[in-house]
C-alpha cells in the first residue's frame, strides 16, 4: 500500500483534497503537486479534509504554508477539517490553528463557506 | 543468551532514504509504547524522530542515498533516548536556531518547522560531535 493517497473533489465549487496516510519528506511531494495543481486551475477555495490523514510531518506543513500566500492573495483560502488528535496536535503546536480555519467535520466547513463563496 | 547489557536497546540502520522514514517513525511509536508512554506521547516522539531523521537524509547528507543513519533507542528507567548518528555535515548546538513561532506565523514561508517540532514534543535534544560523526540526542522522559 502507498503511504499517501491524494482524492481531490469538487464539492459545490470547493476543491476538496483528501489526503489519505502519511506525509514526510518522502511523500510531500505529491501533496504539494495535489495542492499546486489547484492553484494553477484557479481553485483558491481549498479545503483539506483531513479524516483519513494518519500524520503530517513539518515537510507537509512547510507545503501549505509555502501556497497560503498565492491562495489569499487571489481571494482564496485553505481550511481544515476533520483533523485526528495527533494531527490536531501537529498543528495546534506550531500554531498552524491560528494560521488556518479548522473546522470539526467536512459540513461545517462547507456550510461556513456557503456564506463567503 | 545473555541478558542484555544495561540500559536495555536496540540499533536500526537505514540508508539515507526518506522511503524508510515511516518504518522508523513506526517502530519508534511502538518503543515509546513499550517504555512505558502512552499513544499521545508516542505520537509525538514518532513525529520528532521523523524531524531528526528528515534532517540527516536532506541536510547532513543533501538527499544522497547511498549513505547510513543509525538509530538507537535506548530504555532507560525513567525516560527513552533516541541517539541519530550519520557521518554527514555535522548539525552543532550553537548552529540551531528555533524559529519564533509568532514570527513565524506573521511572516508565512516553508522549512524551519522541523526543528521546532522536535523541541517542543521532546524533553531535550542536543547535537555532538561523536568520533565516528554526528549525533543528534533525543531524551523523552516517561511521567
């Protein structure tokens, strides 16, 4: 089994990426491909949903971090959603929560940007 | 057999491959467990391992693959270190910076994160220069 796999989905006009496994330095390159992919067709709407993200090292969130600028500048943002404690964690550390909207579940985050989409 | 030498350990030498990061961050989550930390504190010494060990593959060695990093994790009573050795550029206590995370967060960019993360989810964490190479040392007490 790979160590990520990467569905991406439109969902009422958001993108939806749903990375599934790990994310280090080995497979951070295929989720920054995912995320820059998006950028490139114009998608700054982005949403992580996260349910099935088992761990996230600083590589994956050095990839986020490294698109938020283009995504806000074009009027877009990245959300997150579903996190797993772990991962919770990760991001709660660095302060990644204060950086980024974190949602509890897939609907809450859609339903927040219902109002700003 | 002899009963092992104290304090209890064992070594895992890997080539200088981020594809082997996620048995070592496994197998480290599993040692944590056995030194006696529960899930969230393995998680967390599981992800510091893979900081430690990201390091050495793209810095000390700069993502060539033909080298080793050896990995120690020895039991000690009250805590577990994890002793990362390679033979690469040499990483010294007075080079390490830690991002400010404030700042860090007002002015958004890629890479620093790692180092952070190690500090934070770890008790101590000191770099030396061994005879053999370098030494990252990890200490995660068990509370």
């Amino acid at each position: 089994m790979s160590d990520l796999l990467i569905q991406v989905l439109d969902v009422d006009g958001v993108a939806v990426l749903r990375p599934e496994g790990f994310i280090n330095a080995h497979t951070v390159r295929q989720f920054e491909a995912a995320l820059e992919a998006l950028v490139r067709e114009a998608r700054f709407t982005i949403l992580l949903d996260c349910r099935d993200l088992n761990y996230i090292s600083s590589a994956g969130l050095g990839a986020i971090m490294g698109l938020i600028e283009p995504v806000r500048a074009n009027g877009g943002d990245i959300l997150l959603c579903d996190l797993q404690k772990d991962v919770h964690e990760i991001f709660d550390t660095l302060g990644f929560t204060q950086l980024y909207r974190v949602f509890a579940t897939r609907d809450e985050a859609l339903q927040c940007l219902k109002g700003t989409h | 057999m002899r009963a092992p030498a104290e304090p209890e350990s064992f070594r895992l030498v890997i080539p200088s491959q981020t594809r082997y990061l996620n048995l070592v961050t496994g197998l480290a989550k599993r040692a944590a467990i056995v030194a006696g930390m529960d899930d969230a504190t393995s998680a967390k010494v599981s992800i510091a391992v893979d900081e430690a060990v990201t390091n050495v593959i793209v810095h000390a060695y700069g993502g060539e693959a033909e080298h080793l990093v050896d990995i120690e994790l020895r039991f000690l009573p009250q805590a577990m270190e994890i002793h990362i050795c390679h033979t690469g550029r040499p990483i010294r206590d007075n080079e390490v910076v830690l991002p400010d995370p404030g700042e860090y967060l007002k002015f958004p960019r890629k890479g620093g994160l790692g180092l952070l993360l190690m500090s934070r989810f770890m008790d101590e964490i000191r770099f030396t220069e061994t005879a053999g190479g370098s030494e990252c040392l990890m200490i995660k007490r068990v509370v």
